[in-house]
C-alpha cells in the first residue's frame, strides 16, 4: 500500500499520522511545496507580535516524521496529477500511488491590484515579513475586519503601531458571528483600533516613502488613507488547480468519508467543501475541521472506514482581551425564521458584584425548539459554544439543554448558566 498526499499542512500532516497509526507497513510520501514542516497557522498573528517565534510554532518537525516512517518531501511541488493511472508528477519526478489525499490548502485573495509595502497573513513566510516590516513602520491599513485582519491588528497594536481597519461589509466579523454580537465586540475595542467601514477599496498604492489606499463608500464618497504598510485579510480562494475535475462550487467535493468522486482519492482541509447541518454545501476554512477531515482521509486511504459527521463550525479567537465564540449557521444563512434566546449579563450570580464577568449568549432553534446555533462573547465564551456544539451534533432541543444538571458554586458558576437563561427564553418564544 502506498499512499501519497499532497500538502503538509494541518489537513495533510494529520492525515500521513492517521494512516500510520491505522497501517504500520503502508508507504506513505507527502509532497509539500514550502519549507516547512506542519505548523500552526492560527499562531502567525504571535509571531508578528514578536510572542512567539517562528520555530515554536512548528508542531511537527522534520525529524518527527522521520520517526514516523513517514517520507516527507519539502520544497517539492506536484504539478500534475494523473487519475487514471494513479500518478503524480513533481519537481523530482513522477510517483505512483494506490491511495492519494489532496490537501492544497487556500490562497489569499486581493480584490484590488497589489503594489509596494502589501503583505497578506497566510503563511509563515508572510508572519516573518510583517514582523520585520513592523520593526519599522509607526502605521498600517488593514483591509478586512474578518477573524484574520483583527488578530492581525492586534498583533500589530501590541507592536505600538497605529491600525486602522477598512471594511466593505457595515460590520465587523461579519463571517463569524451576527451583526449583534460584532458590535459588542467592536464597541469594546475601536479605542485601539480606527474602524471605516461600510467601504469598498478601490486602490493600494506605493507612495515611495508611504503607502495609499483609496475606499469609496456605497455613495461614491472617496477616503484617502496613508499607512507605512497594508496588510490584506479579505479571505481565500481553495487551491484547486490540479484537480478542477473534483470541484463542487466552493472547493473538491467530498462525502463524508472525505473521498471524492474518484474512488481511493480523498480530498481534506482548506481545499474542499462539505455540508452542514443544515444540509447546506459550504467552504472548510476551520483548522479544526481540517484536522478531522485528515484524520477520516488517512485512516480510509489505508483501508479504513471512518466518518465525518456534518459540520457544526465551530469557531472562536480571542481579541484584545475579548473571547468571542459561535457554532452553527448564520442568521442570515437560515432559510426559515429560527427561534431566537438572547441573554445579556454576569458569568457568576448576582450576589457576587463585579466578580463576575459580562457575557453575552444568543441561540437558534428550529420551530421544534431543536438548537442549530449560538453565539456569545465574553468571558468563556468559548467553553459554552462546545457545549452548545455537543448538543446540536446530539440533536437536543432546548427543553432537553435545559433539563442538563450543571455544576454550581459561587466563586465558579450560578445555578442557571447564561446559556441556560438564554434557553429558557427561546423556549418561551416557541409556540
């Protein structure tokens, strides 16, 4: 048995570790076009703020998969892949394989024309750039308020650079979380960061000893904005030139055992697209679905016959101190009118004053009262959207969330949690 996959990132490195720990004796060879081994890529913005360093971030070492018996190839990229003979073609040669797993990953995507000082965050190249273009600047444009371009600011903010944010959508974070709870969020940090949003950029320039970026508004009015350098964080487009055979609307199509249309290739991370628990056909842009996409991909290629289950997307960051946390569509991406419980307080009870921390819960429920989302931001937000994911991959509604026995102390939590509260409040709504 011989599998090959292409990328190492974290979709590519987990799937190689999975089909060795499910075949001791299998060939396994991954092909990654960069110079580095797996690292975490949601730990760049650390490195541009100088917290960590780029070698601490690499997870898995060259050495590692050495020890693994796994054939890593670094600086190598694959340039054709030949299906029906069940062949590869790299800068070193051809390869033959019985199983292959295509994990490309993302690129960045620019919706304007990029000149002088622009810099995405995509990979450990970019972070080690910044960094050092950050050394010396005092300013930067950063175009995109998504979950990228504000850790991106942060980063920069705790280098004592001045960041303003450019936004095309009215809100920030808009891909993460509804526009509610986006405004908790930016009203807690625009003191550290200038917001204009509800603009388009229609321009970057270098300036020579500066450089310009040009926003219009929905009503053609013009901003002119100068930084020492612009980072742009307005999303990526999957990496899906070798294999346009295999692309569904938003990526490789896979099923839920991560195959693809040809049998014996699987397909796993940024590069593919799967369907939620609405039934919905959506992009995989969360390291931790790429991590369980590698996993399904590695054992099956070398004869195993694991699942995924629907994606629930659970997403979370934390920034300028604020924990932001979601699970579950968007509002607007519902196609029916949800069930809707909002609760706006303190993470211990009452009694206990300015001990307790503000959080805020929203979620969903279908007209049967089953939970298909939520949202929160504050303290442990992220610790109360894994519960609220275990309960909708468990398709519990809310009168069953709200029947669980939780732990209570004074100092740690109140009787009712705030996603209990925020429960019991859409289950009055249900009619």
């Amino acid at each position: 048995m011989k599998v090959i996959i292409i990328g190492c990132g974290a979709a590519g490195a987990t799937a190689a570790q999975f089909a060795r720990k499910n075949d001791r004796d299998a060939e396994i060879k991954i092909f990654e076009k960069g110079v580095y081994p797996e690292y975490s890529k949601c730990a760049l913005p650390f490195v541009v703020s100088g917290e960590l360093s780029p070698e601490s971030i690499i997870e898995f070492s060259e050495d590692w998969f050495r020890k693994a018996d796994i054939d890593l190839h670094l600086n190598t990229p694959v340039s054709a892949i030949d299906f029906e003979n069940k062949v590869i073609e790299t800068s070193d040669g051809k390869e033959e394989y019985d199983s292959l797993i295509i994990a490309t990953g993302a690129s960045p995507f620019s919706p304007v024309k990029t000149e002088g000082k622009t810099y995405f965050l995509r990979n450990m190249d970019d972070a080690i750039a910044i960094k050092k273009e950050a050394k010396n600047a005092d300013s930067a444009i950063i175009i995109g308020a998504g979950l990228i371009g504000l850790e991106a600011a942060e980063a920069l903010v705790k280098r004592g650079i001045d960041v303003t944010v450019v936004e095309f959508l009215p809100e920030i974070l808009l891909t993460m979380v509804d526009d509610d709870v986006a405004k908790i969020v930016r009203g807690k940090i625009e003191e550290k960061v200038k917001f204009l949003l509800s603009n388009r950029v229609t321009e970057i320039r270098d300036k020579g000893n500066h450089m310009e970026v040009t926003a219009s508004d929905e009503h053609g009015k013009k901003s002119i904005l100068q930084g020492d350098f612009v980072i742009i964080a307005t999303g990526n487009r999957s990496n899906v030139q070798l294999t346009k055979r295999l692309v569904g609307e938003k990526g490789i199509a896979v099923d839920e055992r991560c195959e693809t249309s040809i049998k014996r290739v699987y397909a796993a991370g940024d590069c593919t697209q799967y369907r939620d628990i609405l039934g919905n056909i959506i992009p995989v842009g969360l390291g931790s679905v790429a991590v369980r996409q590698g996993k399904v991909a590695g054992a099956n290629a070398v004869g195993g016959d694991e699942k995924l289950m629907p994606l629930v997307n659970a997403r979370t960051t934390k920034i300028f101190g604020i924990e932001i946390a979601a699970v579950g569509p968007l509002k607007r991406s519902i196609s029916f009118k949800p069930v809707i419980g909002k609760f706006r307080g303190k993470a211990l009870p009452e009694y206990m004053g300015d001990m307790g921390e503000n959080i805020f819960i929203k979620v969903y429920a279908d007209s049967n009262g089953k939970i298909i989302g939520a949202q929160a931001a504050g303290h442990e937000a992220a610790q109360r959207i894994n519960k609220f994911a275990l309960a909708i991959h468990y398709g519990l509604t809310l009168e069953r969330f709200l029947k669980a026995e939780t732990a209570y102390a004074p100092a740690v939590a109140p009787v009712f949690d705030a996603s209990t509260i925020a429960c019991e409040i859409a289950k009055r709504k249900l009619k």
